[in-house]
C-alpha cells in the first residue's frame, strides 16, 4: 500500500517537472527503471566483509585482457607426394611480421605416413613453435578439416595412429590462454601449402647448412639497370642515317658498298623540308617521320582520341598514314597497342567460334543412327532403389527410349539394346 503511494507521488512529481521545464523549450524525461535482479546480480558479485570496502571497479590487468586483442596467427599445412613429406609454417605477428619455417619429415621409412599425419604434424610443430616464441593467444587456421574439427572435440579421433598426435596436441593447448581453430580453404592457404611442398621436394644433403629463406618482391625486370645506359648509346632515332646522307651527302661509319647502295635506294623515297624529314606516298602525300618517342603518343590519339573509333591494328596504320606520320615499324605497333588496349579488350565483339570444326550426325531414314546416354545417379532413390536412367534417342524422329536400373553393367544395356531397339 504504501509503495502503491509513493509511486504515484513520484509520477505526480514527473509530471510536475514536465510542466515546469516546458516554459524554457526543455522536455524533462523521466528515469528508465532499473531491473532488480541486475543490481541483486551486481552486489551478489562484489561482496563485502567488514574490514574490506566496497570495490566496484575493474582492474587494469582485467581491462586490458579482455579490451587487447595480441593478433598472432598461426598458418599450417602438409604436403605428402612421391618425392617425400613435408610440412609448411606460418606465423603472422600482429605488426604483420612474417614467419615462416619449412620442415621436411624424415622418418617416413620407419613409419608409414599419411596425409593426415603430416597435417598432425604441421599443426604441433606451429604451437611449438608458438610456444617457444611466448605465444599465449592464437588463431590457427588450417585447410584440414579432419584436425580442425578433431581438436575442436565435434569430431571423435578413431584411427589408432592419430590418437597420439591428438592427445599430444591436447597438451600444447594447455600452455596457451586462448586458442581459436578456423578451417580455411586451401586457396587461401597458399603461403604455408608452398613451404610444405618446398619441404617435401627438397632432400637436403646430410652436413649441409641451410640459411633462412629470403623471398623478395621485385617489380622491375633484371635488366632494368641497363635500359639507361641502352638509351643513351641509342641517341638518333632510326631515320638518321637517311637523313644525313640527305642533307650532307656522308654514309655512316664501316659501311660496305653493300650497304651503301642500299642506303641510297631507301633515301630517293624520303624528301626534307625544312629541318624535318618525310617519306613520299604512293599518293603523293607527304607523311612526316616520327621518332620513338612520338609513336606511342600519335597512335593513342588516333585511335582513343575525340574521334577515335578504337579500330583494329591494321586500321590504325593505314589512319595514321592518312593523318600524314610515318615509322618503319608502324604495323608491328599498332597491333600490339590495340591488343593492349582496355576498352577494346571490354567492349569488343564475341567471337563465338567453336575452337574446332563441328560435324552433324544426319540420319538418312528414320531408326538408322540412335545415341545411348546415362543419367545418373539421381538423389534421392526411387522407391524401388532405382538411381540410374539409360536413354536412347532416334536421330531422325527424335524417338526416345528409357529404362531405370539400380545398377548398370555391360549385360543389361546389351539387353536394353536388344529388347527396346533391335526388338
């Protein structure tokens, strides 16, 4: 009764303050209430002695242990093939530090290996080695499903010879804080799949020491160094030659009379005006002669310019001679600009051409050429157990024959010919 009262005084005295606040433009809301069995839950939690004070706060430790996130993860894989065993690791720190290790199996002779071990085998070594790098918190990914779910505990392990791999990964788990299994395609694996089948590949000799592997990333060719100093040696372009023996009348070093009267018959078909050289048309254009370094822009105005119709190579020399340019190699080049191009790449048109060349089957009369197909195996079964369907099909008037079986031998469509076709 007297809590029934002391709630309608306080909502009498919201509304009171509702009503009040209203003058200066300010909505007063009223307080959320509180369940009880949070608070009750909350002091439950937090007890209290006599001598000890009320401490509802989190400590530090337990902030950062639940807020901080260490971020290392754990890749592994096992390649088993002809050439050996081997097993792939790969550790990723949280600053996104790679490191991996390469692990061949040798002691295959002594004990018979199967792939499952050897994935076994790549998941124990990476918590080793997680373990000696004081590792407390990881996610171990895997593209065996066999161990991801067996040590999960969804999958029971039945096979004799996994039991000690099992119980022994079991014991690893214990020295970390956290661990996360996560089952990745092996598409995404690729980094440790390549250690593991570097591993299995090589044999290392017995004595030999082998340093860390070093992979680098190289975005220029080997012979960048020297593209440089080709182009300084390379310093007239390709017409000079013919535009020398043009205006001064010289043939070029160590010639033979050979060369000599070649370069005289190529010369009669160029002309210079003024300071520039130009080649003589069949038409009587003159079309002037571009150097390297003018190509590549003349031909991407041409053919992707304001009024570029983005036509094929072959077009676009014959175009390029019409505008008045000219280069020795302009065929070669424009093909393989245009086959370099994007837009033509997207928006050309679809060749739908068979790769080879396609031969009808005609049948002369009717039930003289028929085709036999299996369809099969069909989920769920009939209700007879049949799950397999063999068809025959007349060319000519498209005539259909079809049986159900549960299993398929060479005896029954021996008899399916018979009865149904021959018969």
């Amino acid at each position: 009764m007297a809590l029934g009262c002391m709630l309608a005084q306080l909502d009498d005295l919201g509304k009171e303050r509702a009503i009040y606040y209203l003058k200066f433009d300010i909505h007063y809301v009223t307080q959320k209430s509180v369940k009880g069995s949070i608070v009750a839950d909350h002091l439950a939690s937090l007890s209290i002695f006599d001598d000890k004070s009320v401490d509802d706060d989190f400590s530090y430790e337990q902030i950062v242990s639940m807020t901080s996130i260490t971020g290392w993860r754990l890749y592994f894989d096992g390649a088993a093939n002809q050439s050996g065993f081997g097993i792939g690791i790969l550790l990723i720190s949280p600053q996104g530090d790679h490191i991996p290790r390469s692990v061949r199996l040798a002691f295959s002779d002594h004990h018979r290996l199967t792939n499952n071990i050897v994935e076994y085998e790549a998941c124990i070594t990476g918590l080793e080695t997680a373990l000696d790098l004081g590792i407390r918190q990881l996610e171990i990914h895997g593209d065996s499903n066999l161990v991801i779910q067996q040590t999960q505990g969804i999958w029971r392990t039945r096979d004799e010879k996994l039991k000690p791999y099992h119980a022994y990964l079991d014991l690893l788990s214990d020295g970390f804080d956290v661990l996360r299994y996560i089952h990745l395609p092996r598409a995404e694996n690729q980094f440790a799949d390549a250690l593991a089948t570097l591993a299995s590949m090589i044999v290392i000799p017995t004595g030999v020491t082998v340093r860390p592997l070093l992979i680098e990333t190289r975005s220029a060719p080997a012979y960048y160094c020297l593209i440089g100093k080709i182009e300084d040696q390379i310093e007239f372009p390709w017409y000079h030659n013919i535009y020398q023996f043009l205006s001064c009348d010289t043939y070029p070093e160590s010639t033979s009379a050979k060369d000599r009267r070649a370069l005289r018959q190529l010369a009669t078909r160029f002309v210079i005006c003024g300071d520039a050289l130009y080649r003589r048309s069949p038409d009587g254009l003159l079309l002037l002669c571009l150097d390297r370094t003018s190509t590549d822009q003349v031909m991407r105005e041409v053919h992707a310019g304001v009024c570029g119709p983005h036509m094929g190579g072959h077009m676009l020399a014959r175009k390029i001679m019409r505008v008045g340019y000219f280069w020795l190699t302009m065929e070669t080049d424009c093909c393989q600009f245009v086959q370099r191009c994007q837009e033509c790449q997207m928006h050309g048109d679809l060749i739908h051409v068979p790769p080879s060349e396609l031969h009808a089957l005609t049948s002369p009369w009717p039930f003289s050429v028929w085709g036999v197909d299996i369809i099969g195996k069909i989920s769920p079964k009939s209700s007879n157990g049949h799950e397999y369907i063999l068809v025959a099909i007349d060319y000519f008037t498209k005539w259909v024959e079809a049986a159900s079986y549960a299993r398929l031998t060479a005896a029954r469509v021996t008899k399916f010919i018979r009865s149904h076709i021959i018969y």
